[in-house]
C-alpha cells in the first residue's frame, strides 16, 4: 500500500494525478473496446478480411497507448515542453513526406507507411501543436516585449499551410478553432479574435469556390438530394432504429452497410445497438473529461500549464463534438475520429500522448515547485 510520505516516482505521481479524470479516461478506453468488438466485424468481412481483424488491432493499439499515456503523465511541464518541440518538429516531416510520398486516396495524401503501419501525421502533430502554442502565449503574457504572439501565428501558418496541401480541411478547421480559443484565453482583444474567425470564413469559403470534394460535401449537406448521402443517412437510421435502449449487442443493422462504421461512424452503432441512454452516456463522459481538465486547468497558477490544459481540453472536446455531430447529420462529414472509441492505430496513440499531457498538466503540485518553474522559466528567457 502506497503511504504519502513515500518519495518514488511513482508514490508522487498517484498522490498528485487526478484520479477522477484518469478514471474517466480508462472509461473511454474500455468503451472503445466494447464498441469495437460491436462494429468492426462486418467491415472486416466485407473486406475479406478475418471478422475480428480491427478489433484484435485495436487491442494491440491500446498497449502502446496505456504506456504513452501513463508515461507523459509523469513529465514535468518543462519536459512536456520540450518533448512537445521534438514531437511537433518530427510531425511536420512526416507531413512533408505524406505530400511527397504518401498515397493518394480520394484526392487526399494525408497517410505514410512506416515500417508497414500507416500513419497519418497530423494526429501526433496537434495536441504538441497546441503545447508549443500555449508555450508562446503564456510567455506573452509574462513578457509583452517579446514578438510570441507573432511567433505562434507562424507557428499556425506553418502547420495549416501543410493541411490545406494534403488536403485536410477537417483538421485544419479543428487546429483554428482550438487556436482561436487559447489565443482568447490568453487575453488577446477581441478584434484579433474576430479578425481570425474572419480568415477562417473566408478560407472556408475560398475551399468552397476552388476544391471540388469540400463543395460536394456541404452541397450534400444542404441538399441530400445533390448527391450521394448514403452514410450520413444509415446513420440517421440506426439512431431511430435503437431508440432509447438500442436493439442489443450484435442486432445492429446499419453496420452491415456502413463502410466506415468502425471509424467514423462508430457513434451511430453505439446508438443502434445500445440506445440513446449510452450515447447520452458517452457525451456525459466526453463532458466531464473536458470541464474536469479545465476546472483543474485554471486552479494552476502555472500559466504555461493553465493554457496548455485548456488547450488539449478543448482539442479533444471539439473533436469529439464534431464527429457526433457529423453522426447526426448537424454538420456536413469531416472524416474525424472518435476519442478513444473509432478504430485507428495512429490516432489512439496520439490521443493518449495528449491525454497524457492533460494529466501531466494538471497533476496536483506544491506552490514552491511552481513558483521554482516559474521563476526559472523567466530567468531563462532572459539568460
């Protein structure tokens, strides 16, 4: 049994973690599992594959997974932030190399294969993304003559010039909304704000005029008849077909149909087969991850750590909020995952690295530590 006076690495690590968020997350894991096991069978068979091909990988992903997650919890916010540099600098090569020598699938180059695995670059890149940014903007605050608020819009400019190149406009609105989001919460004025919510419209707007699949699918969207909307609609289906407490494991039937119902689309075989009343689960699950990180977030008189959490926070909340509402038809597809609950190797162990950090961040720690971190984060600055 672990006393508090112990002094282990990992006797300091479970007296200072939160234990509510780590829970809450182990939650979503485990229902990942579950609902995996629910949906990938048929789209395995359908692909000639073995019918427990997705589910066996996604199991074998989750072990790597658990140990980046428990493993970044234990770093230091300083560490955080330097591995956040390593991982965010490693990403943006891989994207570069995607452009080059990645395949192309549906007009999109957005995978690379290493060492027989494919992997998208961009998962790993957003939540050091958001680190590296959250970085910039808390020495703004403690240091006004210091160009770092000009120095994480390069750092913007840099990663979503790479997106709209792929193209991958998903991820790319994802990255400016939670952008936009720590750029409020750091205090910025509000006309820089706008004027960013301003460029983002009209970007929307230009990929409108000018790419010929983001214009097809929110044509779809405003006009289901304008072309094909078979998924969005299966989807719709298996929401009325579960009701409130779902047709029983296994009994689904949009998932014999569904191409991406592993993926994408995994919410909508949640509801099918377990209800409404699980759904409503899992958005309550989503939500307390959130506000728990948040709530804890602006308790840290760490600035750097009270951004970065908010940050990673939203990251995972608007992503999770996006492909639910692409599940129920509120907004046009985005081909955005799940957390923790679609299939998808890449994106599992990018999540955990993320997750990690929001624990890591948001670990309970004595106000002699952060005022040290604080105080030697300033004196570097000016060394």
């Amino acid at each position: 049994m672990l006393h508090r006076d112990q002094r282990t690495p990992f006797s300091d690590w479970w007296w200072t973690v939160d234990k509510l968020l780590l829970g809450a997350i182990m939650m979503l894991m485990l229902g990942g599992v579950i609902l995996s096991l629910a949906a990938s069978p048929p789209v395995a068979t359908r692909i000639g594959l073995d019918p427990f091909h997705f589910f066996g990988r996604h199991v074998l992903f989750l072990l790597p997974s658990l140990m980046v997650l428990i493993g970044v919890s234990f770093l230091s916010p300083r560490q955080i932030r330097r591995l956040a540099l390593l991982v965010f600098v490693v990403s943006i090569v891989l994207i570069v190399a995607t452009l080059a020598f990645g395949a192309e699938v549906k007009g999109s180059r957005r995978w690379i294969t290493l060492l027989g695995l494919n992997i998208q670059a961009s998962d790993s890149a957003k939540p050091a993304f958001v680190v590296m940014a959250a970085w910039l903007f808390a020495e703004s605050t403690k240091r006004p003559e210091m160009p770092a608020t000009s120095m994480a819009i390069v750092l913007l400019l840099t990663l979503v010039s790479l997106l709209v190149m792929e193209p991958d406009f998903g991820q790319t609105m994802l990255i400016l909304m939670v952008w936009g989001a720590l750029f409020f919460i750091a205090g910025m004025r509000m006309v820089w704000v706008a004027g960013l919510a301003g460029v983002a419209a009209a970007g929307l707007f230009s990929a409108y005029l000018f790419v010929p699949h983001v214009a097809g699918r929110i044509k779809r969207f405003m006009n289901p008849a304008s072309g094909d909307t078979f998924q969005v609609d299966m989807a719709m289906e298996a929401f009325w077909n579960g009701g409130w407490f779902g047709l029983g494991p296994g009994e689904g039937i949009a998932k014999r149909s569904l191409p991406d119902s592993h993926t994408d689309f995994v919410f909508a075989v949640a509801a099918e087969e377990f209800g409404i009343i699980l759904c409503l689960a899992l958005v309550s699950l989503f939500a307390f991850i959130v506000i728990r990180t948040l709530t804890r977030a602006y308790a840290s008189e760490d600035i750097f750590a009270r951004f970065a959490a908010s940050g990673l926070a939203i990251l995972f909340g608007v992503q999770a909020a996006i492909n639910m509402a692409v599940n129920l038809q509120l907004i046009p597809a985005k081909g955005m995952t799940l957390p923790f609950i679609s299939y998808g190797g890449s994106s599992i162990i990018s999540l955990a690295y993320g997750v990690g950090m929001m624990l890591a961040l948001t670990r309970q720690r004595p106000r002699t530590e952060v005022e040290s971190m604080n105080a030697a984060g300033v004196s570097r600055s000016y060394a």
